[in-house]
C-alpha cells in the first residue's frame, strides 16, 4: 500500500537511470543516511559506535570487495584477508617512512598496493577457473602472511612483530574518538559502496557478469578476457586492501598479520554467501549477520549466566550461530538480500496480493 | 545498510544503557570456545572462583562486593575489543582487563590508556611494558617473556654447573612462525653473546603441527639444548617429533605456554622428562587452592564444570590472576577508601602492590608465585621464574625462582620503549614527580 510506484513517471534519461527510481527508497535511503551520519554519531554509546558499528561497516568493505570480484565477476577467491593484509601493512608503511603523509592519502596507495598484489594473484585466473583458482588464491593468502611475518621490515624490526598504528588525523582533524573514527569509517563505506554500486550497473559491471555467466559467450562478443578480470582483481583488492587498513588503524590500532589469517578470508566469503552472491546490499546484510549474530547471542546469554553455566552457554551460542546459517541458508539460498528484495515484492501489493 | 542493522544497533543500545547498583566490576573477557577454550575455561575459571571466594569469605573487598561479567572473545582480536568496550563502562567502570591475548592486549593498548583502565598482562606480551613510565596502564605482572627467556638461559647455566660452562655450548631456539614466536630473539642473541654460546635460531611455520624438517635440522646441529618456544598444538607435535629424532627431552626447555597438562598430556609419552617454565606453580597443596574448594565448591558455587581440573597449571594461573587484581584493589582502597573505584585508581593500586613473603603466607599462596613488588616505573615487580619437569603424570618443580638478568633486559627494554615513544610522539612519564 505504501510502497507502490504507482503515479511516479520518470521524464528524463536521468531519471530512468537513477539508482533509486522509487521515493520511498529514496526516502527509507536518506532516513538510513541521516540515521548513520547524524544521530547514531550524537546518541551512539562509545560501545555501540566502536564495539559494533565500526567492525560491522569495515568486514562490510571487505565483503563488498570481494562480492566484486566473486558475485560479479565470478572468480571465487580465499585471499581477502591477504589483500586487507597488504593494505594495513602498506598504509602503515607509507605513514611510518614519509612523515607527514596524510592518513586518507595513506590509505589510499595502501588500497594501491593491495590492488597491485590483487592483479599478481590474479593472473592465474587467465586459466585456472572455480574451486582450482579459489587453490590458487589461498596460496596468496598463505604467502602474504608468511611475508609479513618473515621479513621484519614491515613491521619496522618491531621486536613482538606487532606493531601500533601513530596517532591519525584528518584535515587537521584528530580521529581519536569512537564518533570520530566512525564517521571517516561510515564516509569511507559509504562512497566505496555508491562507487561499487554504479560500477555494478555500468558497462565494466555488465562485463563482469558476462564473464561469471559465461565466459567463452563473452570473449566471442568482444570482451576482453584479461583486462576484464584483472581490472575485477584490482578493484577488489582495491575494496579489501582500504578495508584492511581500516581494520588495522580504526578498529585494532595494531597492523598485526595473524589478524588477517586464513580465518578472516572465510568469514568474508561467508558474509557474501549468507548475504547474497552478487548484490551490494547483500555484502552488508551478509556482514551484519557474521559480526552481529555472535555479539548478540552473547549479549543474551549473559541475561542467563547465573543459573546456567557459562561454559554451555558459550558452546550453545556457536550450535545457535551455525543453526541460524544453515537455516537461512536453507529459507533462501540466494541469502539474505534476496529475501529483502521478496519483502519489497510483497510490500508493493499488500495488502491485497491478488 | 538496513533495518535490521538498525533495530539490532538500537536493541544494544538500551541494553548498554543499563547499569547495576555499585560495586567493584571485574570483566571477564573469557574464551570458552575456539581453538584455545581448553586452557581460557580453566584460567577464568580459576579467577571467577577467587573473587567468589574473596566474597563469600570476607564479604568483598573492604566490604564493597566485586561482581564480574563475562564476555567471550574468542581469543579473536575484534571480538576482544568488542568485549572491551562493552565491560569498560559497565557497573561503575570496569577495574582492569586480563585478555590472556597479546592481540587482544595491542589492540586495546590505546583505548585503554585514554579510559584510563589498566590491562593485566601476566606473563604475556609486550616485555617493554614494564617500563610504567611509558606504558601507565600496562602491567606485566610477575614475569615477561624477556624475562623469563633470560631465566631460561641461567637454568640451563645451572644444568652445566654455572654460566661459565656455557661458553661453546650449542643451543636451538626452535620458535613458533608468528609475533609471538619471535618476541624474545633479541634477548637470546644478547644473552648468547654474553656468554659465548652458539645460538641457532629454527622457525616452525604456524600453527606447528608439521616439524619433521625443523628436527631433521636439529639433528645435523647437535645442539646441547633446544628453547622451544611453542604455543598450543606446536607444544606436543615438537615433542613427539623430538621422541622421533632421539633428543633427550629433558633437554629441551619451553616457556610457559607450553607448560601446561593440555601440552604435555597431548604428546603422551614422547612428554616425558620434558621442562617448561612457569609463573605461578600448579597442584591442590596450597592453601588458597584448598580454601577455594572447600568454600566455593562445597556451596556449589564452583565455576569449573568438572572439579578434577582444579589445581591444573591453568586454573592456578587464573587463580594468581584473581589474586594480584583483589589485592590491586586493596591496596588502592588503602589510599582512596573502601568504594567503588575507577579504573585509574586501581592502576594506582597494582603500582603499588607489596605481595611479601608475610603477605603471601596471609593469602596461603607461600611459593605458588614469586613476591611482587611494583612501582610507577616497574610494573613487572617480580622476574622470577621457576622451572618444572613433566614426570608423565604431573609437572615437578626442577629449580628454584631464578630471576631475569636485568643487566640483558634493561637496555632492551630501555631501547623498545624510546622507539615506541618516538612512533607515538609520546613523552615519558615523570615518575619521580608523581607520589
């Protein structure tokens, strides 16, 4: 009833290419957006803002690069956690060696950087395909750990390897705040994420999913196989390499590299497979399933600690987060935007669906 | 971004929002799951028993009452720094954090010092932090893996019937591939060069569990010793591979981490004759371990689901752990009244700890650790380790506490703590100044 298009008509090519055609969307959109940006900032606990939100919008980038390259692009990957390595080492890297250099410049050649490597691992995906490149891809992830575990110079000869991120500034403003460091982290996710977006819908993303779909049809139609799908390795490595960095500076103020271990990859791809293969939107209802599930879990166990004992409730909260994936993952296997994209269908002839 | 983001962010609003009546809040950032549950169920359950015990026994601290609440990290870093931030402001501010977890510790080195919470170290990372005048809200307690790197060295000293005997020795430091593996070369070399041994340095990959080359390369080296310095399942799979290659187990010397009944059961026979280093020693015969079962388990208040484990290295480590934090708090009540207390006046207190030798028979923990003692620029305050051998069933003192060589450690120290500084573009604390 009132989500119906009904009455809305587009009269202009702008118009017919918006990425919110409907206003309710727009509105719901700008409601979310000034939810994010104003109030949660003013009114958000410090927990709220740097225990939950802050680790829920960065897994977020991380998810959406590598919904890039595997839910667009179809090149499934077990390296993203090698890419965030890349780009939390070489962001601290650039800090560290050229004094002055501004964070949101820093964290950009690290996403550089990271890039760069992604094209390297990339290249074996010229003939290797599926589960044979997801082989090749771990062995990025298991190379680049054991680099920056190795060679002492990325972590400046620190004697514990683990090293703590200088203080951080932005425009001259510091980001020592939890309000602070979620609003470079929000602004950060949110332009990354419209940017993803509109690749999605232009040509390069129609690209990518001509190659997922397939691959031979799209090179007889005159895509380039190799530009195509290493350009997808950079920008996904691009995505996860600043997602690193932000993990490394905002969250953890530490670049550690067991922070970025095989773990992490697979709780990225878990995150796109729960929250939809091939779907922006999913890369973050996929993220706030994986982050938030277990905190919430635990945050209710806790209402139980006195009569039950906290060693079964522990175990019983895994048994519950696995439950609940192989539940949804079961209602729709599509993931989780595909089941908001139904709640809108149905939104849009209720109440009366026939 | 969604609703139901947004309904479960402002679900854990109202739920942070909620506070207790006050009392002094302990958090509990345990892990009861994942790859390391063994040893965390064990070391919080050791520590929860103790602030049950101190409350049923002598009604809290002071007569204020400690609660705690627990969070489960995992042993993962981001879920530790979640736990953080949930427990900090909690019932009146959080006392001090005891992760148990050098990441987890990194992660939230800086949150903590702006909140102004201590973070209990013991026996774990960062060794430079015992300088308190960079670090003000870090405290090693009773031992840093420096210091017991050097402690090792001196016990194998007292093997070969002095230090002097060293000279022309041949030791392996087989480590573990990973930060914490590496942590305590700088102090070997130095110890080696003091004392003219050869010192070979073996990495394992991570997580351990395939050492057969590492051996085979030990093996062509005779060494007279190997330092093994092993974490989790590295522990039993060197062992095992050491049986393989025919090395005398009784001369390999791990730290702490690989002294427990979960690493030397798990290799089984290849364990015994086995040595590890160790903080806080481990049996029933202590008095406080005794009082905590009668007291707490007999009123079935225990917080371990299987009392056999009471005793284990583990469960003794979390008991100290619950030790060294109650009488933190003590003695920060000695200077700002018995009540609730933020989190930087029991830093004061753990500066300003005095476990003596009348103290520790006060709290019948006589010889379970060494006596502590800190200060505003000593926040180890003590050094000592101790050594034990696993005899296939149980792990028996094989020295007695042997402190660190400060003469090695201090300017290391000295050296990490003025590039850390530089790295911040921190100043030092004056501690002279502050009284």
């Amino acid at each position: 009833m009132f989500y119906r298009e009904s009455g809305q008509f587009k009269s202009s090519y702008a118009a017919d290419s918006a990425i919110l055609t409907i206003a309710q969307d727009r509105l719901f959109i700008a409601a979310l957006l000034a939810l994010a940006f104003v109030v949660l900032p003013g009114l958000g606990s410090d927990y709220l803002l740097s225990g939950i939100l802050i680790p829920f919008l960065i897994l977020s980038l991380a998810a959406l690069g590598l919904n890039i390259l595997t839910g667009y692009a179809g090149q499934l990957s077990l390296g993203s956690a090698a890419f965030m390595a890349v780009g939390a080492f070489a962001t601290y890297n650039f800090m560290l060696r050229m004094p002055g250099m501004p964070l949101l410049l820093a964290i950009f050649l690290g996403g550089l950087m990271a890039a760069l490597v992604g094209v390297a691992f990339g290249l074996p995906s010229l003939r290797i395909k599926g589960f044979y490149l997801a082989v090749a891809t771990l062995a990025a992830q298991f190379f680049i750990e054991w680099v920056f575990t190795k060679f002492g110079w990325f972590t400046n000869y620190s004697s514990s390897g683990v090293i703590s991120a200088p203080p951080m500034q932005v425009f001259g403003i510091a980001i020592d705040t939890p309000a602070s460091k979620y609003l470079l982290t929000l602004s950060i996710v949110a332009l990354m994420a419209l940017a993803a977006k509109n690749m999605a819908r232009a040509s390069i993303g129609r690209a990518w999913m001509a190659i997922r779909d397939m691959d031979v049809a799209a090179e007889v139609i005159g895509i380039p196989m190799l530009r195509t799908k290493l350009l997808a390795f950079a920008i996904s490595s691009f995505y996860c390499g600043v997602a690193g960095a932000l993990y490394a500076f905002v969250l953890l103020g530490t670049v550690d590299a067991q922070a970025f271990d095989l773990h992490r990859s697979f709780q990225v791809l878990f995150m796109i497979i729960v929250g939809g293969v091939g779907s922006i939107l999913g890369s973050f209802l996929g993220a706030a399933f994986i982050v938030l599930l277990p905190i919430c879990l635990n945050l209710l166990g806790q209402a139980f600690h006195d009569t039950i004992s906290t060693q079964f409730l522990a175990n019983l909260e895994m048994m519950l987060f696995g439950g609940l994936i192989i539940f949804f993952l079961i209602v729709e296997p599509h993931g989780l935007a595909r089941l908001w994209q139904i709640a809108k269908e149905k939104l849009r002839v209720w109440p009366f669906p026939h | 971004m969604n609703k139901t983001a947004v309904a479960v962010s402002l679900a854990l609003l109202t739920v942070a929002g909620v506070a207790q009546a006050a009392d002094q809040f302990i958090p509990i950032p345990s892990y009861r799951v994942g790859a390391y549950a063994s040893g965390g169920a064990k070391f919080y359950g050791g520590m929860i028993d103790y602030l049950n015990y101190v409350n049923m026994k002598e009604g809290g601290v002071g007569g204020v009452k400690l609660t705690y609440e627990e969070c489960e990290t995992e042993y993962k870093n981001d879920r530790g720094v979640e736990c953080y931030e949930r427990l900090k402001a909690k019932n009146g501010g959080a006392s001090a954090f005891n992760f148990m977890s050098t990441g987890i510790t990194y992660a939230t080195m800086d949150r903590a010092e702006k909140d102004k919470i201590p973070l209990m170290t013991m026996g774990f990372g960062r060794a430079d932090a015992q300088d308190g005048r960079a670090f003000k809200y870090v405290f090693p307690l009773i031992t840093s893996y420096w210091s017991q790197a050097t402690a090792k060295v001196q016990f194998l000293g007292q093997r070969v019937g002095g230090m002097q005997n060293l000279k022309g020795k041949k030791i392996v430091n087989l480590y573990h591939g990973s930060a914490y593996g590496k942590e305590t070369i700088p102090v070997l070399d130095a110890m080696a060069k003091k004392y003219g041994f050869e010192l070979q340095h073996v990495e394992v990959p991570a997580p351990g569990t395939e050492q057969q080359s590492q051996w085979l390369e030990i093996r062509r080296a005779r060494p007279d010793f190997v330092l093994l310095r092993s974490w989790g399942v590295m522990t039993p799979a060197a062992l095992k591979s050491a049986q393989k290659v025919g090395f005398p187990r009784e001369n390999i010397v791990a730290n702490w981490w690989g002294g427990s009944e979960e690493d030397a059961i798990a290799a089984g026979d290849a364990a015994k004759g086995y040595i590890a280093g160790s903080f806080a020693l481990d049996g029933r015969q202590f008095p406080v371990i005794q009082n905590i079962e009668k007291t707490v388990y007999g009123a079935g208040k225990g917080n371990l689901s299987d009392k056999g484990f009471i005793g284990t290295v583990n469960y003794n480590r979390g008991v100290v752990s619950g030790i060294l934090m109650v009488e933190a708090i003590r003695a920060a009540q000695k200077k700002y009244g018995a009540k609730t207390l933020n989190g930087d006046q029991i830093r004061w207190g753990m500066e300003n700890l005095n476990i003596d030798a009348k103290r520790q028979q006060e709290l019948g923990v006589t010889d379970m650790f060494p006596q502590v003692k800190t200060s505003c620029q000593n926040h180890e305050g003590s050094g000592y380790t101790r050594f034990m051998q696993w005899d296939g069933k149980d792990w028996k003192p094989v020295s007695g506490w042997i402190k660190a060589d400060t003469g090695v450690t201090l300017p290391l120290i000295k050296a990490s703590v003025d590039k850390y500084s530089q790295e911040k573009s921190m100043k030092l604390r004056d501690c002279a100044a502050e009284k």
